[in-house]
C-alpha cells in the first residue's frame, strides 16, 4: 500500500499521511490514530516504523507484495 493509496483510503491528503508517519503537531492525535486504526498497526508503533517498514508489514498482513 502506498502513501497515496492509504490516504485515499483514509480520505486525507497524501501531505497529512506523510505527516503522521512523522509524528508532526499539525496532524491531530484523531487523525494519526485514524491512519493507524486503517492499516492496522497501533500509532505508537507506526511512528517508530521507517518507510519499508511499514509497506513490509502491510503487505506481510494482506498476503501479497508490490509489484
């Protein structure tokens, strides 16, 4: 899953998910915890998460990988 495929799916901007994965003060807390609750893994982990961290645990979670 990408950043704007999440952000589709979330219906915020691709600005707002990048945002969040930066744990940046101008996201709201609803809003991150909306992005994790999404792709399901807990906030306080995903921020802590790098870039292929999370595609990996995506796609580890939906059974298949980006092509």
């Amino acid at each position: 899953m990408t950043m704007r495929e999440l952000a589709k799916l979330a219906n915020v901007s691709i600005s707002t998910v990048s945002k969040a994965f930066h744990d940046a003060d101008d996201v709201s807390e609803e809003t991150k915890k909306h992005l994790s609750e999404t792709i399901g893994i807990p906030y306080e982990k995903l921020i802590t998460m790098d870039d292929a961290e999370i595609t990996a645990y995506i796609e580890q979670k939906n059974g298949k990988k980006r092509k």
